[in-house]
C-alpha cells in the first residue's frame, strides 16, 4: 500500500500567538498520519496541538538550528479516531516569525510510523543544481514517505522528484513509495548559501516492524502480561 495525501495546509509566515495553520479543506479520515513541519525564530519547538485532540510526537531529530536565527523541527500524529475538520497550531509565546505545515496522509498509519532521519547542515558551494541535501535518511524500508525540511538564506526549489507542500514560506517536500534511505534535495539559487536540512522517512500504511518483540510484566505463569509491540 502507498500513502495518498488528503489535506495539506500552513499558517504562512506570521508573527501570532499561536501560530495555526488553515482549516483542512476536507475532514480527517481515522488511521491516517498528520505530519507537521515547523520554521520558527525561537531555539525551543513546542509540541504542535489540533483541534481534532490528536497527540503530536518528535519525529525524532528535535529541534535543529540551520545557522541563523531559524530553527526547524518535523512532527507526525497517528489519528486514530477523528472525523473532524482540523487546524494544527504551535505556541508562539515570544510572537517571533514562524509558520507550520501540516499535512494528512490517509492509510493504515502504523504504530510506529517513523523508519529513519537525519539532519545536515553546510555550504551550498558554487553552480546551482542538487545542491542542499538532508543527507540520506536511516530508513531501511522500499517503500517509504520522505518529508524533507530546510532553510537556507537565499531561495530553495524543491529537489528532482519531490513536491512541494502548502509551505511557501520555507521549503518543505515530500515523495512518496520510495527507499527509506532517500535523501532530500533542493537547489539553491546563492552561491555559498549556509543551509539546514533535515529529512524523516515514514513507513508505508499498514507496515509493522522487522521483528516483534514483547514485554513479560512479572513472573512467568498463567497470569502473565504480556504486551506486544509491531
């Protein structure tokens, strides 16, 4: 199975407390995964929230620095019972610069959605092209949903093969039923351009781990607990 975006919405660059994204122009569809990319001048992320009330968790870089004063971070949400139309927001208590983007991608989300990242910062050197890249993500899947973030001080376009999201603001693209190990790439129009970019690999719907393993809660006897987890 292959992820099929649905709703694909940003806030713009706005100075707001919080700051909040478009109302999804279609309504939430359960077991789909909400991912969200935020820019924003101020060195801690906030959680984001939404108004469907799903639980939104690091995608596993944290908050990442691309040398000035912006700082990026992706999230993702498994909705796993919401049929609501929804806004996605992020506390902005300072009112500095930012803005998020949130995208829906329906599906059987899977419990543990994220297969690999990475982050990457450097010079985008001379001549143009392929120039600014995430690096390649530690995902091992074939059949994965990469999401790539980055903010550079001159002007990005989205790398060959990816799209772009809502954002227009700052660069955020994705591409779909990919390897997992799949860097993101933008070019960059400024010679010696310092750069941050990052990159999430996301499993394909309905994937489950490698291996299972599970946790024995106590001794070993009729009435053991035992919990799964992939």
């Amino acid at each position: 199975m292959a992820w099929t975006k649905k709703n694909d919405k940003t806030s713009g660059s706005v100075s707001t407390n919080p700051i909040s994204t478009a109302a999804f122009a279609n309504v939430l569809t359960p077991g789909s995964l909400i991912i969200v990319e935020v820019a924003i001048k101020t060195a801690t992320i906030p959680t984001p929230t939404d108004t469907a009330g799903n639980t939104y968790y690091d995608s596993g870089l944290g908050t990442k620095n691309p040398n000035d004063s912006w700082y990026i971070a992706i999230f993702y949400a498994l909705n796993t019972f919401s049929t609501a139309s929804n806004v996605v927001s992020v506390a902005n208590s300072g009112t500095v610069s930012g803005d998020v983007t949130a995208q829906e991608w329906t599906g059987n989300a899977p419990a543990s959605p994220v297969d690999g990242y990475v982050y990457s910062s450097g010079s985008s050197g001379t001549g143009g092209g392929q120039n600014v890249t995430s690096g390649a993500p530690t995902g091992t899947g074939s059949n994965d949903l990469i999401v790539g973030l980055a903010h550079a001080g001159g002007s990005l376009s989205v790398g060959t093969n990816f799209t772009a999201t809502a954002d227009t603001y700052h660069d955020s693209e994705y591409q779909a039923a990919v390897a997992g190990n799949t860097p993101a790439t933008w070019s960059d129009g400024t010679n010696n351009d310092t750069y941050g970019a990052m990159a999430v690999a996301f499993l394909p719907p309905g994937a489950t781990l490698d291996e299972d393993f599970c946790v024995v809660s106590g001794p070993m006897s009729a009435d053991t607990t035992v919990t799964v987890f992939g």
